[in-house]
C-alpha cells in the first residue's frame, strides 16, 4: 500500500512538472481560471527593425477553446508606447475547430509609426475580461516587445526626384554658365568698340552724326538748321572743353581766339553759327544757305582733326 502511494505521487509530480514545463515553452498570457476554459493573448510584432519612414504592425490575439459564450471581451487597453506612435488600428473576429474542439479568437491590430533611431517598446497591453460562468472579471497582461528603428529606405521615388533634380541642377548649371560667358563676351565686345571709338578722331564721329541727324532734303528747314547748330556747339564743347551750349556767337568766337585758332576755321564756325540763329529767330531759311553751312561745318570738322582736344594752338 505504500509503495503504491509513492507511485503515485510520483506520477502527480511528473505530471506538474510537464504542465510546468508547457507554461514556459508558452510565452503568452493566459487567464488564472481552470485549465479547461483558459483565456490565452498572444502579443507579436511583424518586424524585429522597422525603417524610419515605414511602419510595424503589432497584433494582439485573444483567444479561447469550449464554451465560446462563456467569456466576455469587456476592455483591451491600448499598449503603452515608447519611440512609437498609433496611426491605425483594426479588429476582427474568428469562430472555429482546433483539435475538434470549437475555438473563438479575436485580433486586435495596431499600426504603428516610429518616432526616432534607435530602440522602441511596446509594455504590456491590459486585457479585462469576464467570466460568465463563474461570474467574475479577469484581466490578462500581455508580454513586453521591443524592436530597433533604423535608417529611412530611399523610396523608388525619391531616387527618382533626386535623379531628375541632381539633372536638373546640373542643366540650370550649364545654362547660368552659358549665360555668363555670353554677357562676358558682350560686355568684352562692347568695351573693345569703346575702345576703338576712343581711338578714332572727335570729328569722324561728329561728321558721321552730321550725316545722320541732318537732312539737307528733309521739309523741315527750320529743324535741321537747329540741329546742325546744336551739332557745332557740342563739338565745341567737348573739343575745346567750354560751354558752348549756353554761349552766344560772339562768345564763342573770343573763346576760339583766346586759344590762338586759325583764323578761317574761327570766321567759318561763327557764319554757321549767325546763320542758323537768323534763320531761328527771324524764319528765313532757305537751301542754299543750308548747303553751305552743312558744307563749312564739314570743314570745320575736318580742318579740327589737326588741333589738339583743348589746345591752345594749331599743329603746323
């Protein structure tokens, strides 16, 4: 009899020691009510390491086999998160056959975004639900997880924009650089005609405007003797460096004088001088007079290419 009594807690023993061997190989939670009408959770993430600019999804299931009517889901708390953040959520249920025993699950399933690099956590998520047959309130705590945030993954478009903006830069480049060099070669070219203008003689570049503001066969007589008149004292001033615009004839002559001129080219510049003011302020204008002072202004101009700009007297 005693050693029958021996056997048998020995048998009981094994058989704790195998029911404890089950519950660590289990990692989810399960309910403290009898093992026939256990309440399990399974807690899981999808990833181990989740990109920056992706999402995880963490999945909760709850689930029971038996009576299906017998438990009563009365509250899941959201997961409190560290270095993550809920941006979806969803639920659902499952009636079937395991092991041909009917068998009720329920998914709860969060989606969640990562803050920052580095570790995240998800702690345990409380699970309270009710037991109608013994008619109590039971709660499940589910595990705590972890996973590592890491570097953001380039997306195909964003290659795709860096590619075309990386080419972009690069053609904005080519034509900044084009444009440059073509205003380089402008402003080069106009300061090589700038130059070349400073070479040539005062008088070309005044017998060509002579040329061109003065029209010995335009209508207007009156217009073109103040012009040809405007012409010669600018010339004047710029040759002989005084202000012949706002100077009278006679004026001019003695500042003419006063730089020993010869005598002709003073007498020539003070007859297209008097003759455009006759023909100013008293209307009588006529052709002939026109063509001559056109013709001594040309004179004038051309006889000036032996004077120094603002001599005193004439190269012999």
């Amino acid at each position: 009899m005693t050693m029958f009594i021996k056997r048998t807690l020995l048998a009981l023993s094994l058989v704790g020691l195998a029911g404890n061997a089950l519950a660590q190989i289990d990692t989810t939670a399960t309910s403290d009510s009898d093992a026939l009408a256990e309440v399990k959770a399974d807690v899981r993430l999808d990833l181990r390491e989740v990109p920056l600019n992706r999402t995880v999804k963490l999945t909760i299931d709850i689930s029971w086999e038996g009576d299906l009517d017998r438990f009563e889901i009365e509250k899941i708390e959201a997961p409190i998160l560290k270095n993550l953040e809920v941006v979806g959520n969803s639920s659902a249920n499952r009636v079937g056959q395991q092991d041909g025993k009917a068998r009720a699950v329920k998914y709860y399933e969060f989606v969640l975004q990562p803050q920052d690099l580095g570790m995240a956590y998800v702690d345990g998520s409380v699970i309270k639900y009710r037991d109608t047959v013994a008619g109590k309130s039971q709660r499940l705590v589910t595990n705590r997880l972890q996973l590592k945030v890491i570097d953001p993954i380039l997306e195909r478009d964003t290659k795709k924009i860096l590619i075309f903006g990386a080419l972009g830069l690069l053609c904005l480049g080519v034509v900044t650089l084009s444009i440059v060099l073509a205003k380089k070669r402008r402003e080069k070219e106009a300061a090589r005609l700038r130059a070349q203008e400073d070479s040539r003689p005062l008088e070309e570049t005044y017998l060509a405007d002579l040329k061109t503001e003065v029209d010995l066969n335009g209508a207007d007589l009156g217009e073109s003797f103040s012009r040809l008149s405007r012409l010669l004292r600018r010339y004047l001033s710029e040759k002989y460096a005084f202000a012949a615009m706002g100077l009278t004839t006679k004026e001019i002559a003695r500042e003419l004088e006063g730089l020993a001129l010869d005598k002709h080219a003073i007498e020539a510049t003070t007859e297209v001088l008097d003759v455009c003011d006759v023909a100013k302020f008293s209307g009588q204008m006529e052709k002939s007079k026109l063509d001559r002072v056109y013709t001594l202004l040309e004179e004038v101009l051309a006889n000036g290419k032996h004077v120094k700009h603002n001599s005193d007297k004439v190269e012999n």
